[in-house]
C-alpha cells in the first residue's frame, strides 16, 4: 500500500531531448526525479564563446549546485571531443531545473545524470527510454560511488526503469541485493562518463550486459 | 460571517493585460491572489535579445522566486513556438509583482500562474475573465499537482470565479469535494501548459466541458 | 503634554521638489514621515533608457524596500502615459531616502507616496502642500487598503496637514472617526494612482471634497 503512493512519481511516460531520470535518496527511502534543461536565451544570436551559463533552480543545496557547475565543465569537455563543432554548452545560457519546486534536494550523486542532460540538450539526441542513473562524478570525467544503492534500485523499480547505470565502486552494494529487487534490471557500471554515455544514448539494448545480481 | 471577511477579497473586477488571478492556500483557508507584471524599462528601444530580466516583488520565499525564473523560461519557449517573432519576453526587463506587499507567499503552485501572465503581457491579450488557476510546473511545461485543492476551490468562488484550472493530477482531489463548492464552477484540468493556454486566453466558454464533480 | 513632543514632528514647513509627507503607524501610535528623493548622478548627460536605478535609505525594511521598486515601475508607467518626452525616471540613478535614519520603518503603505514623490522630482513640481498621503499600491497602480486609519489621522492633524489621501478601502474606518479628528480635514479616497495625482498636484482645493466623517 505504502508503494502505491509512490507509482505515479513518474512524471515523464517519455523522457525529452534534454531531460534525464536520476534517483535521489533520503532516510525516508528512495524516490526517482529528473534532470530538466533547457534554453534560457532562446534567440541569441551567436553569441560568443565562453559567455554561456547555467541558471540552476528546484531548491538545490550548495553541494548540487557545485556538482552542476562541475558536470558542465565535464560536459563541456566531453562534448568539445566528441563534437569538435559543437558549441552549444560553451555559448549557450542553459536553465537547469529540478522539480519539484517545494522539495529540497542536496549531495553530488546527481552528476552523471546532470551531464547526460546537458548533452542530450546540446545535441539533440533524448535518452535512451528507462533508464535512471546515480553517480558524483570528478573533474576528470571520473564516476565516483555513492549512497542509497538499495533505496534508489528500489526507488528505480517503482518507476517503471528497467536499465540502471551505477558507479562501478557500488558493484558490490548492487550485488548484495536481493532477487526481488534486481530481476528484470539490466544494469551497468560506470568507471568514467564514457561508460555512461555508451548506455545513455544508445539506441538499442545491444551494449547491455544484464544484471546477473 | 466569517466568510464574509473575504467577499471583498477580489482586487480586479476586471484583468488587464499582464494580471492573472492565482490561488493560494495556508493553514488558515484558501485565498485568492493576482500576478501582475509590467515593463519596467518602458522605453528601452531594442535592447538586444537575451538581455531580458525579471525583477520580483512581493515578498516572495525563495521557492517562489525559483518558480517565477522557471515560468520565464517555459513563457520563453511557448511564445517562442507560437509567435516566433515576438521577442517581448527576451528582451524586456519585466516587473512581476504579488500583491499585498506585506503578506509573506512562498511555494511552487503559482506556476502556470505566472506564465499565463508574462504571457499576456507579452501578447497584449487579456486572459478570459473569471478565470483562476493553480499548479507547478516543470521547466518542460509538465503541469504539476499541486496542495490545498479544497480551501482554493471555496477561495475561488468567495472571488466570483466561474472557470477554474488545475492541474490534471489533482482531478481526483477536486472530484471529492462536495456539490456545494463545486456547483456552478467551470473546471479544466490541465497535463502540460498548451491545456492552460487554450483555456486562459479563449475568448468564449466554447471550449468548456463543465464539472460534474 | 505627551502630544506636546509630536508638535515638532513637522520637517518642513513647506515640502520641496521631489518631497512628499507620508503617514506611518506602530503600536506607539501615528506620525508623521517625509519621503525625500535627489537625483544621484547629478551631471551624468543623457544615459541611455533603461539605466536609470533607484538608490535607498533611511533604515528600511525589505517589505518598503519592495515598496519602493514597486512605486518605480508604477511612477514611470504613469509619467510615461502623462508626459511621454520625459525619461527622467527611466535615465537617472534617483536617491531615495526616509529620515530620520536611526528609526527602523517597514511596510508597503508608503507605495502612493514614494510614486508621488518620484513624480514630483522627474515634473519639477512640488506637491500642494499641506496634503500628506498613505497608501498601498500595486503594480498596475491600484490603491490598496493599509492600517491605523486613526492613528494616521491624528498624527496628520499634529502635523498640520489640511489634506489627506486615504486609500478608497479604508473610507469606512475614516467615517467611523470622532468629529474631534476629522473636522476641518480634507480627505480624499484614491482608487487607482490617477486620483492620488489629481488632489496631490492640483494647485487649489476645488477639486476637494470634504469629509462628511
């Protein structure tokens, strides 16, 4: 009864260009949200290199405010080696936001999920459908483990996620897990962004390698 | 009697361009409150395109705030879409204010709300008279459920309201209240902000599907 | 004897360009405030519109501070409307200040005051004098109830003012007021700032109407 509270917290049936489901974690258990960004400046008109900005909103703590500036560092650089001409991130003000407005929300484990939708916005390309992503990620693009693995994979089955990207240091807490949590989850770990963006934006399930929890 | 104290509580008789009536709840009953925006630079001439700001007032809690640059955001990208040649919200420094100034607010809920009066502004159309309306919204223009359905519903007549909308995941909250709130109010429900416009700036009840709640 | 002590409550015996008298109001009773405005940048030629800011003291509160960002916005639409070559309000940086600056003061009740004064400085015109005003004010310009009708009266006589301007929702608590307050006050209701500027800067009293209190 206490989870059918939670079925419709998804908010999105589909996710768009630009919007990716991560999973939050607090002692009252797990709870899926998403990443929203958009275009703030919708006309500018070329503007200049290196004048772009991130407006963040949805009652976020210093820490994810700082884990958004980083993963707009990493993804700025992902981006610039993957598509050289591609300068949206670097010209463009972009509008974070995470709903809901009145919930506070905190802690760095929104980076990865952060960067997937900064590069979903700049390239246009949506998500791959289902799938939900933790992970704090560092300067250098590398995913570093985070809380609440069991609460989250919780949180992520409730919402209809059927493929889940976990830092590659929370192997052994997914492994832990019991069946009835894990069956019918396809995960994958991720030691740097690369991994993440692999999942993220594939088309297919064909990369995927299924939980074996 | 009591109720009688609030019978006056209706600013407008009539909404000019760029004011929008909102519903607000506390633990002391529901109230209903206006949105009014204005240019505030009236003579800037051609200011460049994403030079545009939003200037708050009225004693607004930071959630609030945060909802009002999310509602710039998603008026941006409607009227983009819509009229993509008008540059108004990306221009102009536009001033929201929230009438009484003494009076704390806080929340999300005024989200379609505010668009709907940046909006007007910025189309110089009147919304529809007698219309209130309540719910979040995302920075994708998801309309989100929002609290306090029973006390802005008796707030919303006590103001002479006759077209009420609200958001569509709080159907069932507003299909539980009892025929003397409901009786005579016009309801719409909306799932993203194109459901609010339509409603907002129809000129005629034509597009109206009555409560039978 | 312990009104003896507000008899000096009177800064100027006649108010200057860009000086108005306000009414305040605490639990200690009515006095009298004067709001006084400058021009800032005194020798700045021809800014751009769209520059001009509003600078203020006088130990306020943020809900005044409001007040006065509100007053801006509403003086400049209205300046705009009346004498549409004159960009004063909308090029200078304008100085607003409330001696004296020791005694903290808060509230949105001097909104038609400060738009008075605002406008009384970008005309060069002063105000009649002997009329002190209180009033909230929304950005569309309506005038807003406020409290201490009483207390404003009285200390309105102290001060020898002969003309008040009250908002139009508080016309019943001035006619419920002894005869020993309002007999020889003039007093005028304002609903929108359209009648607050008639009585303000009319230079006799044939436009009066004389309270019948």
């Amino acid at each position: 009864l206490g989870k059918q509270i939670f079925s419709s917290d998804r908010m999105y049936a589909n996710t768009p260009v630009g919007v990716v489901m991560g999973l939050a974690w607090t002692a009252m258990g797990g709870s899926s949200l998403y990443i929203e960004t958009s275009k703030r400046n919708i006309r500018s008109e070329k503007p200049e290199p290196g004048t772009g900005a991130l407006h963040l909103t949805g009652n976020l703590g210093d820490v994810m405010k700082e884990s958004a500036q980083i993963a707009l560092t990493v993804a700025r650089n992902f981006l610039h080696h993957r598509e050289p001409n591609n300068t949206f991130l670097e010209q463009e003000h972009i509008h974070l936001h995470v709903p809901e407005g009145a919930t506070p929300k905190d802690g760095p484990s929104a980076g990865i999920t952060i960067i997937t939708a900064l590069i979903s916005l700049a390239t246009g390309k949506p998500v791959r459908q289902d799938v939900a992503m933790t992970g704090e990620v560092s300067l250098k693009s590398k995913v570093l483990p985070v809380g609440g693995i069991k609460e989250k994979a919780i949180a992520a089955r409730r919402s209809g996620v059927t493929c889940l990207i976990l830092p590659v240091d929370n192997k052994k807490d997914f492994e832990e897990l019991p069946n009835f949590i894990t069956d019918g989850l396809e995960v994958h770990f991720a030691g740097t962004y690369d991994d993440v963006y692999k999942i993220a934006f594939s088309d297919t399930a064909t990369t995927a390698s299924s939980s074996t929890g």
